[in-house]
C-alpha cells in the first residue's frame, strides 16, 4: 500500500497551497501558521478525504448516477416472488441461450478487433508517413456514429440486396458469390467489429509507438532475432492495452442494443434487447428489472476481471515522446503489405459510410439516374413529419438542443471536478465516476424511469442519461489533462500577483482550451448518437436525430433514412474537426489504460 | 566465472576493435578512425551532441554506415545484424525489459543463444553474485534503485559474454557519490574479467579517471586519442584543451628575431623562446592551465592585473584576473591569504607548461604547438 | 479553508445553470401547452400519411378542429404507450389496436364505449366488442407474401416453409411487439394445435431470417429485396398493382387458410374532448372515408357498403377463415407467447 506517498503528497500539497494562498494575498492566514498547518496535516486521510468524498458536486453527481439503479435493485429485490422468478429466469433457455449468444459474439468481435488491429499498429506504431496524423484522428469517427448510422450503413452495403452483392454479381455473374450473413451471428460480428476495429488500431498503434525502441535494440544486440523480439518484448509490453482493450471491446458488444436489435432480428438477443423489449412492448417492468440485475451481476463479474488484468503496473517501458520512425522508403516490402492493409480496411470499414452518402443522392425508383437531392427534399415534407413524428426543423432543434445541453453542463461539472482533484492522484473517487462506463446504458434508463418518469418531464430525464452517459468519459479526459497541465505555470501567475480570476481566464483555461472543446465534442457526439435513452425515456415525444433515423428506417422510408444519416455523418464530421482543429487529442486520455489508472 | 571468454579469443595483435567509418548526418560529418585494444577500456569524451552516441550505435549495428570497415576481434562485421555482432551494449536508460525481472533481464541472451537450462542458471548465479544482486534475483525492475538497475544492465549486457562491451553514459542518471562508485566497481570488474569496453562520457572527470586510453570527439570527428595523462598535457586543439580541464587561451603573437622566437602577449609583454621550426612568425592562442599559475614575480613569464572575482576552495584559491590578453583564471595555494578582490597580482608560470596554438584566418583551432621542453631562459 | 468561499459561488452557479437549463428545455418542449379545437390521435407507423392528410383537411374544415396525429414503431410501442398514460393520457383517440389487443386494452379499462351511427353498416363477425369500445376500422388477413422475380419455389402448405430451400428466405414479425405477428402466432396455434405450434416454430425458426420488430421493418427489408418471402397482408400486393403496376408482388395462401386481423377504432377514458372524439369516430366510419381506406391503407374497409377495386377482389383467395375465441385468446395468450419465446430459442 502506498499511504506514506499519499501522506507525503498530501502535506506537500496542502503546504503549496496555503503558500500561494498567502501569495495571492488571501485574507485568512492559516492559523497558526505553515508550521502548524505541515503538523496538523500529518495526519493524512482527513484533509484528502474532504476533497472527493464530502463535496456536495460530487455527491450529487454520485446521487444522480446510482440512485436509478439503487432504485430498481431495490424495487426488485423487495417485489414479490423475486427469488422464484430470479431461479426462474436462471434455469430458461432463454437465459442460457442469451448468455451464451452474448459471450460468443463478444468474444469473436474483440478477438477480430484485435486481430485486425495488430498488423495495423505495427505500421502505425513504427513507421512515419504522411497523413498519418490525419489517417489516426480519423480512426475515432466510427466511434462516434450512432449505431443506428452504422447499423444503416451495413444494411445498405452488405445487405442481401446491398452493394456488396451488386459488385459481386457484376464482377462474377455467373459464380452466383453473394453475401448473405448480414442477419445473424456474423453480421453482428461484422459491425461490432466496424464498430471497435479502428480505436483498437489507434490505441495499439500508439502503445506500440510508446514501447521504447531500446527496448528493441537492447533485445537484437542481445542476439535475438525481429520475430524472437517481438514475442518476448513486444508483446508482452502491449499486453496490458491488448487485454484492456479486448476487454473493452467485450464489454461494448455483451451490452451492444442496437446493432443486435436491428441485425439480431430477434433470433440473437442480448440482455440489453431483452431488457428493452420487456420494458417497452410487453410491459413487463418487474421482468425487465430482473433482467437488468442479472446482467448488473454479469458486469460486476467482468468489471472484477478487468480490475485484476489491470492490477500489475507495467509503465516503464513505456516511453513518452517521439522514436527514430521508420520510413517507407526504407521499406518497400512493407509499404506494398502496409498499403494493402489500409486499401483491405478501408474497402471493409469505411464503405458501408461512403455507401450511406452516395446512396442519399439516389431516390427508389430513380437509382441508376442521376444524382438528386430528391431524398433531401422530402425530409421537409409532411410524410417525413408524420413517420418521424416531427418536423424536420424541430427535430434538428431538439437534437442540437440536447447535445449542446449534455455538453455544457457534462464538461463544465466534470471541469469542476477535475480542478478539484487536479493534485490528487488517481483513487477511488474517480472509480466511482469512471464506473458508469460499465452499467448497461439501457438498465439504467429504466431504473431512471421507475425512479423518476412519473415526477419529471422526458427532456429532464433524457438530459439526466445522457449525462450520465457522456459524463465518464468527458471527466477522465479533462482529470488526465488538467493533471498534465500542473501547477507550475498557475503558480508562477500567481507569483506575479494575477488573481485566481484572472488566472484562470488568461492562463488555465486557454491552456485546457483544446481539452474542453475535445470534450464538448465527445459530449455532444454521445447526445446525437444516443438512442436508448430517447426511446425509453422521451416517450416517443422527444425526437432526435437518431430517434429519427431509426424511425425512418423503421417505416421503411430508407431513402429519408440515408439522406438524414448522411446529414449526420457530416454533422459528426463537423464535431471531429472541432475537436482535431483544435488539439490532437490523445485516446489514452479518453480511455485511460489500467495501468494508468493507479499511478501514484 | 571464466575470465579469458570475456576478454575474447587469442588472436595475433593487440586489437580488439578496428575501424574506419564515414556517415554523413543533417547536423554533421561523421568520420572516425579507431582501434580500441584488447582488455583496455577505452574512454569516448566529448560535448553533447558530438556523436559520441552515434558512434556507439554504428559499433553495434544500430546504424549503418555510408562507408567504412569495422572489425571486431579479427571478424568484419560491418554488414553483420546487431543481433549477430557479439557487442553488449548497456544504455544510458538501462532499457531493462520491464516486464521481466531481474533474472529475466540477465538471462535473456542466453536464452537467445537457447544455452541448456543448466548452464543458464549456473551462469545467472555467476553474474548475480558478481554484481551483488543474489537477493533481487526475482524483483520487478521498477522496485530497482538507480545503482542497481544499473548493475542489472551491465549483468546482462555482460551474460552473453560480447566481445566488446559498450557503454552508453551508463551512470548520467545516478547522483554525484553514487557515480564514484560505481566507476570505481566498474574499474576493478574490468581489471578482473579483461573485457574490452568503449565507455562514453561527456564528463571529464569520468573520462581521465579510467585512466586507460581516450579519445575527444568533435562534432562527428575524433580529434586526438591517446591516454590521459597524455591528452591532457598535449592537447591537440584548444578545443581539447578547454574541453578536458580548464585552460587560458590568451591570444598572442610570435615574432622573429635573434635567433630566438619572440612571443607578445597582447598588453602583457614579451617572452623569448628558443627559435623552433614548427614555430612560424603569426598570430597564436596561448594555453595555459590555471593550476600551472602561481603569484610572485619569481619567474620570467608573467602578467599582471587586478583581481575581479576571488573564490575559497578549500585547497586553495580560484582567481579571475583582468590583466592586459583579457581575464585569467588561476589556482593559487593556501598560503596567499592576504588577497583581496581589486588587489594587483602578477602570476607566473612556466613556458614548458605552456602549449600555443596558431591562429589561421579560416578557423581559429589548429595544431598545437608543444614548446621546447628545453629551458631558454 | 480558503477554497470554500469559491466552492460554495461554484456549486451555486452550477445549480442555477443545471436550473436553467432544465427549465428552458421543458419549456421548449411545449409541455403543457394544451388547446381547446385540437383533437390528439395516437396510431402506428404504417398508418398512411395520404390518409392522415385528408382526415386533418376534413374535420379541419367540416369541424374546425385541428387533428395531431402522433404515430408509434409498432402497436407494442403505441400499446405501452397507453398504459404509461393512463393517469393522464395525452391522446383522445386511437386507430389500430385491434381484436387482440383490444382484450388487454378491456383489462386496463382505457376505452370508453361509443356505439356509432355507422355500426349497422359493420358486418357482425366483425364486431369483436359487442360494447363498442373500439369500433371495427378495417380489416385483412394476416398471410405471408412472396416476391414471384426471387422465388422459384412457391410453398403450397405451413410445412413446406420447413423445407431447407427457404432457409434465410423467410421474414417474420415479433409476436411481443407487433399486431400482425401476434396474428401469425395465433394462425399457427390455430392450425397446428396448442402443443404442435411449437415444434412448428422450432422447425421454422431454422429458415427465418429475421424476427422485426414491426410489420413496417419486415416488409422494408422484403421490398429492399433482402427476402423473398415476408409476412404481411392479404391485400399488400394490391399496392404494388395499383401504384407500380407490377404483379411481382403475390401473397401466399397456405392450405388455404388464413386468420383476420380487424383492427379498430375507440376513445379514450380519460379524453377532455369525448364530444369531438365522437365526430372523429363518425367521421372515421363515413362512407366518404371508408372508401379511401383499401387505396390507401391497403386492407379492407369495415364497411360492408363500400365499392372495392378489381384488385382487391383478387387478392386473397382464401377458403377457410381461421379463428380462435377471445376467451380461449385471453386466457392462454401469455402462455403462448412465452411458449413462442422458447420454441424460437434453439
């Protein structure tokens, strides 16, 4: 345990702080003076405590978290006959069966994820080419997009009927090649993997860079052979990301909604279509709520895999700054291998995108014609009002509305906490807001739902998810960042007499600039692409964008439905260039890596 | 443990390592000829950035040079993989694995050269006791000190028994005492094991305390080897002079006349030397060391001016003296006490401690003259 | 503690922001903003927007009452819908639950009784509430339709579906949450027995593509060509006669035998304007409207009194009319929905 650091930082830092609160010239000395201040600090957890636990932000953010899903623990575990309904539930196929579907199909989308990845982040990790910084941003836009857009993008270009068939049959009519596993285990495979392929590649890729090249050299001149280095050093280097991120991956397609509501066709479940299609066609809350418990459990279980994979800390190989990169020219066997991949990746993952855009320019009946904003018109039509419910305009509104909303309010609180633990190293306060990155999005929505849907208005709620669904992510990245940022700079502005006003208007906050529009991006992104909540909570009344998509491709208006998610891709393309215009964000501050997670 | 192995295999002549080695980089021209001996350690000194490092990476095949032959131990390695080249290299970050422990670390070249478990473990027990390391043996490196990761680094860069170690700045990250040290461990490891190394510094102290051979590096260029004692009495440029110890470059003149070489130091008069050869009339620097500087009117050659900065040293006294060539620096013993800063002072020394470098137009360092160790005057 | 000054202006300022905030956004919603000439309709998504259109005109113009149509994913959506408001419902009048869950609808009480003028007109086999909680609208049979350019092979019975040439052909809807699926699942129970219907569905599910949601995603994917074989209605290839003019499109009597769906029409309990609601019934049921419904809604008007086109009289040969009582339905519908659950697991 590491409590003599802890002591040691807290003293120096509550020290530092009452001398520059005397710099400042703040008008309550310490009593009794630094001396006494050092002594009465030696007594370590008090003063830290005070620092997380007791600020009332952070209660209420841990309130707004975990009271929905206190409440539906609660709620269940006092209804009637739950211990029989639980055995009931445990011993049905239809457990098993769910259980099974959804560890297999994690299991593979990880696996390929990765696998996919690795040969990628060897180039990305070690070679330096140009566009590579551009090539590496754009890796985090398949993150970014609903799943609705992705689950549309793969219907248009694999589908049974989709591009990838037309091609096929023009290029070998008479083979009779087609694809025909998009519904199914495979399809879902497919874009679990569209999904988590690319943050794979770009995470390996950078630990990859990060591992240091001595280490490599140290290895040849030891006598071992590139192969020999690899396995022995490399990859056991890289094993943490590796086994974080396949967890990650794992946890992202066990907990996958849409993808396998729309792709599963009701044949391949996970706990999270079961959740809703109790919740929201049979009406069976109870159920529901047992459903969700249970999967609660199963994360419990994977979340303590993942901390002990996380225990062993492995960061000195680890090596932050630039390395001699190879260069192509050096290496035209691996340039020929390198480009194959990026034309094999591209064809596969960015596609079923270009596909969605291309095909919004054609309107059934017209295709093969020329391209037309047909599509784009009828979105303003009244057929577009009454299948999704709203206009056009409003449902832009709406849209923009909730995700400036989610963005607003998830980095200015998470801003404020991470000002406040900024001297604190990484503990069990932000555990507990980094936790909400596990909890099944659609559990807590209905826990939400019992809690409050009769007390409060769907915005309210539907602002509530979100922010719980934006908020890990945006706090770990401003917490690593202002972290980064130190005290130095602040100090010395201090020293020169600036106020904490002034301070923080003239130095901290063009500082953390590019971290807080990177984090509003990432809010704003995670509010337009979220469709659970909306569904479950707004009522059908709340509209968005995605709400919108996923209703046009529900009353078959595909035409509508791919010339608005083409509007969405550019709107997320938009927010991406808000985000790498400005700073180039680095994934590992967004997904902090287990053993960046306990530094001390 | 077997010494001869480390010390390589007998072969007729005495070097170990031979070679001749251009590479053009960005920032310079890197042109060096070496022989390092068998058994000797063999000190590479120079500022940062001179390409010290960079000869060392080429030594081991890290880099490739444009032109150019190395031989180690009677084998051309030049186009050989670092793999293949029997050369140990301990980095100046250790780049312990840090995933291994320290067995780990050290075995891993055996492992590599897939020696029976048997003889691995004897020789991990060898080299843990070596170094003192027998009670770490299963420790993750980052539960490791300084001092000891990097005895780990040198365990393991020594476990495969290279032929030529080579050593990167391997104490820069360690304090002051700790420095000591380990020097002088690394000293008496190599008196008893024989091994060959080229140990890379860019401190002074470090290189002449090895007291083997050494060589002064200038930007991609080796500027004089020798051993220390020599390099530091004979430096061949005023660049070596002020790069190992301290030194005076005053600028002066030599002239001919009766028979005798004339040297004028600007404001600070005349001396007379016995007329050499490689001693054309011209412009010069004249070098000399601060410690070679005593008070007193005692000796011929002397220069006189006012005290600026006065430090106590403890052993003695460190002066700045402003006198007419420009401010001298000078070490004086304990007994001038009576010294003040704005004091007059003449200082003389001795011509044959002193070296004069000539001045020509294009760039100021050339060869140093040494002046006749006979007494002119 | 000097940082508690600032702590406390920072908590505050962030509460005012999170106040504000909220409040603008409720406000934007337009929650509680009610007026008097405005009549809410609830329906599912399929519903079609000619029909939507004309009816808001007329009762526009004839009533002065403006119509809000608000249409939901699939009737399971729109269902739960209902029971989530029925403190307080937001709607006045719902099309589209039909005689299935209209005996849930009974249970929670949501629907008060109208008898329309209209109602002589209605045949009596299709009045499935003798009350008239909800009015017969119309009507079709539930039947699976091919698309004749894809499938080679036409299945003439249930069980030929099982035959492996179908397999991946095969596009269903979910019997939890949409109303033809429902039926579906009624139509097999009703041919194969309560005991053979599952390992009918267990042999069936090998062949299925997908299970949608909804009846609108399943026929989306038949028409985008992703299957051949889709379940739907028995006039649904009307549509494509009369507006594509293609007979590509056919629908498949299995052993001749098919199952109605009627889907009805009522007001809600809790409406502030039952007298309005009562005109829109009227109107709904009027001759003028009925007439549209077959063009546009593609399924049979309730009305017995309405001309219909050729095509819908081709449409559907079907010889026995299937039908299970509504008590036996609402006794057992549970149990063979979970029954349905489990056949479809593997």
């Amino acid at each position: 345990m590491k409590s003599g650091n802890r002591v040691k930082d807290g003293n120096y830092d509550d020290v530092r702080s009452r001398v520059f609160a005397r710099a400042r010239g703040e008008k309550r000395p310490p009593a009794g003076g630094l001396i006494r201040a050092c002594r009465e600090h030696s007594r370590p957890h008090a003063r830290e405590k005070w620092h997380a636990d007791r600020n009332p932000v952070y209660l209420l953010l841990l309130l707004l978290f975990y009271l929905p899903v206190l409440s539906l623990l609660v709620k269940v575990f006092f209804g009637a006959g739950f211990w029989q309904e639980l055995t009931g539930f445990l011993r049905s196929k239809l457990f098993w069966n769910t259980l099974s579907f959804s560890c297999r199909q994690a299991l593979y989308s990880a696996g390929f994820s990765l696998l996919l990845a690795l040969p990628g982040a060897y180039f990305f990790g070690r070679f330096a080419f140009p566009g590579k910084r551009l090539l590496r941003s754009a890796m985090v836009l398949p993150f970014m997009l609903p799943g609705i857009l992705v689950v549309l993008g793969m219907v248009v270009f694999y589908g049974n009927n989709g591009v990838l068939n037309h091609w096929l049959t023009l290029l070998f009519p008479d083979r009779g090649w087609r694809f025909t596993g998009l519904y199914g285990f495979w399809g879902i495979i497919l874009a679990h993997v569209f999904y988590n392929f690319t943050f794979c590649l770009r995470l390996t890729g950078e630990a990859w860079e990060r591992i240091n090249p001595t280490l490599h050299e140290a290895s040849a001149l030891l006598g071992a052979g590139p192969f020999y280095t690899w396995r022995r050093i490399t990859l056991p280097l890289m094993a943490p990301t590796l086994l974080y991120l396949f967890l990650l991956v794992f946890l992202y397609s066990f907990f996958s909604f849409t993808v396998v509501l729309v792709l599963g066709g009701y044949l391949y479940k996970t706990f999270e279509v079961l959740i809703y299609i109790e919740y929201s066609s049979r009406l069976r809350f109870a159920r529901a709520a047992l459903i969700a418990i249970v999967q609660l459990l199963l994360l419990a279980g994977l979340l303590y895999l993942q901390a002990l994979s996380g225990r062993r800390r492995r960061r000195e190989g680890l090596f932050a700054g630039t390395l001699p990169a190879l260069k192509f020219r050096d290496y035209p066997g691996r340039t020929i291998l390198f480009l194959f991949y990026l034309v094999f990746t591209g064809f596969f993952f960015f596609s079923p995108l270009a596909a969605v855009v291309a095909r919004s320019f054609f309107s059934r009946g017209l295709s093969g014609g020329l391209p037309v904003l047909e599509n784009y018109r009828l979105l303003l039509t009244d057929g577009f009002r009454f299948a999704v419910g709203r206009s056009f305009l409003s449902v832009i509104t709406t849209s923009t509305g909730l995700a400036v909303t989610v963005s607003v309010v998830a980095v200015s609180l998470a801003y404020y906490l991470a000002r406040l633990r900024r001297d604190r190293p990484w503990g069990k306060a932000d555990l507990w807001l980094q936790l909400p990155l596990g909890v099944s999005f659609v559990t807590f929505s209905s826990g939400l739902f019992m809690l409050a849907g009769k007390v409060l208005p769907s915005v309210v709620l539907i602002l509530w998810a979100q922010l719980f669904l934006a908020f890990p992510l945006i706090y770990s990245m401003l917490r690593t960042a202002r972290r980064e940022l130190g005290e130095p700079l602040l100090e010395a502005a201090a020293l020169l007499g600036a106020t904490p006003a002034r301070i923080l208007q003239t130095v901290e906050l063009p500082l953390m600039r590019p971290a807080l529009s990177t984090a509003a991006a990432y809010a704003a992104a995670f509010s337009l692409g979220d469709l659970a909540a909306v569904l479950m909570l707004g009522r059908g009344r709340v509209v968005t964008l995605s709400v919108a998509i996923y209703r046009l491709i529900g009353h078959y208006r595909f035409p509508q439905a791919i010339a608005l998610g083409t509007i969405f891709i550019l709107i997320s393309l938009l927010l991406f260039l808000l985000m790498e215009g400005r700073s180039r964000p680095r994934l590992q501050d967004i997904f902090p890596r287990p053993e960046e997670a306990e530094e001390e | 443990m077997n010494e001869n192995e480390l010390s390589g295999n007998e072969l007729s002549g005495s070097e170990q390592l031979c070679l001749e080695i251009k590479k053009a980089y960005p920032e310079f021209r890197m042109e060096v000829a070496l022989q390092v001996n068998r058994g000797e350690i063999f000190s590479l000194v120079g500022p940062s950035g001179c390409g010290k490092t960079t000869l060392l990476r080429l030594i081991a095949g890290l880099e490739q040079p444009d032109h150019g032959v190395i031989i180690l131990d009677g084998r051309e390695i030049t186009n050989l993989p670092p793999a293949q080249r029997r050369v140990g290299l301990v980095f100046q970050d250790y780049a312990l694995f840090p995933h291994l422990t320290v067995a780990g670390n050290i075995e891993y070249g055996l492992k590599v050269q897939h020696l029976p478990a048997p003889a691995r473990r004897q020789r991990l027990a060898e080299l843990l006791a070596l170094f003192s390391l027998e009670g770490l043996a299963h420790r993750q490196i980052q539960h490791l000190s300084g001092g000891e990761k990097q005895r780990v680094a040198l365990a393991r860069a020594l476990a495969p028994k290279p032929l030529l170690l080579l050593l990167d700045e391997p104490f820069s990250a360690l304090d002051y005492s700790l420095r000591q040290r380990l020097r002088q461990e690394l000293k008496k490891l190599q008196a008893k094991l024989g091994f060959t190394a080229i140990f890379v510094t860019h401190q002074q102290e470090e290189a002449l305390s090895f007291g083997g051979r050494l060589g002064v590096m200038e930007n991609g260029r080796l500027v004089q080897t020798g051993t220390a004692e020599e390099v530091y009495e004979n430096p061949a440029t005023p660049f070596v002079a002020g790069f190992l110890g301290e030194a005076n470059l005053l600028p002066c003149s030599v002239e001919e006349g009766e028979g005798r070489a004339r040297v004028r130091l600007e404001g600070d008069g005349c001396f007379e030397l016995p007329l050499q050869e490689d001693l054309p009339p011209g412009t010069y620097l004249l070098m000399v060391r601060p410690e070679d500087l005593s008070p007193g009117p005692v000796l011929a050659w002397r220069v006189t001016g006012k005290i600026e900065t006065l430090e106590y040293l403890g052993s003695g006294y460190r002066l700045e003296v402003r006198c007419g060539a420009g401010v001298i620096r000078a070490f004086i013993a304990k007994k001038y006490r009576n010294l003040r800063e704005g004091d007059q002072i003449t200082l003389g020394f001795d011509p044959r401690q002193i070296r004069l470098f000539p001045v020509s137009p294009q760039n100021s360092s050339g060869p140093s003259v040494p002046v006749d160790n006979s007494p002119g005057i | 503690m000097k940082k508690s000054g600032r702590m406390h202006l920072s908590i505050c300022l962030l509460f005012a922001l999170l106040t504000v905030l909220a409040a603008g956004m409720i406000l934007s919603a337009g929650c509680g903003r009610q007026e008097e000439k405005k009549l809410t309709v609830y329906t599912y998504a399929s519903f079609p927007t000619a029909l939507v259109d004309r009816a808001c005109e007329d009762f526009q113009k004839k009533h002065g009452v403006e119509l809000v149509f608000e249409s939901f994913n699939d009737t399971g959506t729109l269902f739960s819908q209902l029971i989530r408001e029925k403190e307080k419902p937001v709607a006045d009048v719902v099309i589209g639950l039909d005689s299935v869950y209209f005996l849930r609808a009974a249970r929670e009480d949501l629907f008060r009784a109208y008898r329309p003028k209209a109602a002589d007109h209605i045949p009596a086999d299709l009045v499935f509430d003798p009350e008239f909680r909800l009015t017969p609208f119309d009507f079709g049979y539930v039947l699976l339709n091919y698309d004749s350019e894809k499938l080679a092979q036409v299945p003439a019975g249930h069980q030929d579906l099982l035959d492996p040439a179908y397999q991946g052909k095969i596009i269903l809807t979910n019997p939890l949450t949409s109303s033809p699926g429902q039926i579906f699942l009624l139509t097999t129970i009703a041919l194969f027995g309560e005991d053979g219907y599952i390992d009918y569905w267990r042999a069936l599910r090998k062949n299925v593509l997908a299970i949608a949601a909804s009846w609108d995603e399943a026929y989306g994917m038949y028409t985008a060509g992703e299957a051949p074989i889709v379940l739907s209605y028995g006039t649904s290839p009307a549509y494509h006669i009369l507006y594509e003019k293609t007979e590509r499109y056919q629908p498949l009597v299995l052993d001749g035998a098919a199952y109605a769906q009627i889907e009805g029409v009522g007001i809600l309990k809790g409406s502030k304007n039952p007298r309005t609601a009562e005109l829109l019934i009227e109107y709904l049921l009027s001759p003028e409207f009925q007439t549209l419904i077959p063009e546009n809604q593609f399924m049979y008007p309730a009305r017995s009194d309405v001309e219909l086109d050729p095509a819908f009289r081709l449409a559907t040969p079907v010889e026995k009319l299937l039908n299970l009582p509504l008590e036996s339905i609402e006794a057992n519908l549970d149990k063979w929905l979970a029954g349905w659950e489990q056949a479809i697991e593997k």
